[in-house]
C-alpha cells in the first residue's frame, strides 16, 4: 500500500517567515495581504483590510425580458415600482368589474407575473472607493492619503 501526501501550496496564501522564525504549525492561521501582492489565479486570500474612501448611491440593475440591462438610481426605481404598481392595479380593478373579458383577466395575470420575475431579474449594489489599508495614511484634511486600488461592487 503506497501513501503518499501532498503539500499545496498557492501564491495568494503564503509569505515568507523572518529568518530566525520557529518553523511549524501556525497558531495563527490568517494574515493580512496587501491588495497589491494579491495575484489573479493565485488561490485563496486569507485575509484583506481596505479603507473604504467614498461611497457611491445604491443602484438598481435589472435584466429584461429582450435581454437589455437598465440601470436606476433609487429614486427612479421608486417612481418606476409605483408606476408598475399603478398599472397592475388598474388591470386588476378592471378585470374584476368586466368578468367575461378573460383577455384583459390574463393580461392583468401577466402583469402580476412579470413583477413577480422581476425580483429575479434585479440585483442592488454599491459601489465603493477602496484604499489598501496597509498602505493608508489619512491626514489633518480629511482626504485619504495613498493609492486608490480600484472599485468594488457588491
């Protein structure tokens, strides 16, 4: 029976120990990676802090039926759900005080179902200004002080 094992190791996971470090099991399994020495591809990042400078407005993304994408600010996704809620109710009202009309029936039906998907189809997100946070010195000015790394969208 042959047992072999294995080390594996991944760029974005390692660093080197100081000279005269103890070799072994760490106690400390996690540690803090500079955004700059993260490599694409290189395995899991144990553990990142940023600084978040600037925080942009929540936005509204959402894929429609024809496979455009349109995006909304809040108060525009507010004005357009009162909107699609208007027009639902209408359907509705109408349909129920002409009984017979099933044409206008499935069409407020549709309505109600298209608003339904809707929720599949939107997703919210910020957009945040982030600084490495080992590289970050803030200053008397309040204005971050070091170099931007790049946008994050969650």
């Amino acid at each position: 029976e042959d047992k072999t094992s294995e080390l594996v190791m991944a760029y974005n996971g390692i660093r080197r120990a100081q000279w005269d470090a103890k070799l072994g099991f760490a106690r400390n399994l996690s540690f803090n990676v500079g955004l700059r020495s993260i490599k694409t591809g290189g395995g899991i990042v144990p553990s990142i802090t940023v600084v978040i400078t600037q925080k942009y407005p929540m936005v509204f993304k959402e894929r429609t039926g024809d496979g455009r994408t349109v995006f909304r600010s809040m108060r525009s996704e507010e004005i357009y759900r009162e909107k699609l809620q208007e027009e639902i109710q209408s359907k509705v009202s109408s349909s129920q005080a002409i009984q017979e009309d099933s044409a206008q029936q499935r069409e407020a039906e549709e309505l109600m179902e298209r608003f339904r998907a809707r929720a599949q189809t939107l997703s919210v997100f910020f957009k945040v200004q982030v600084l490495d946070a080992l590289d970050y010195t803030p200053t008397p000015q309040g204005k971050p002080k070091g170099n931007c790394i790049g946008y994050i969208t969650f």
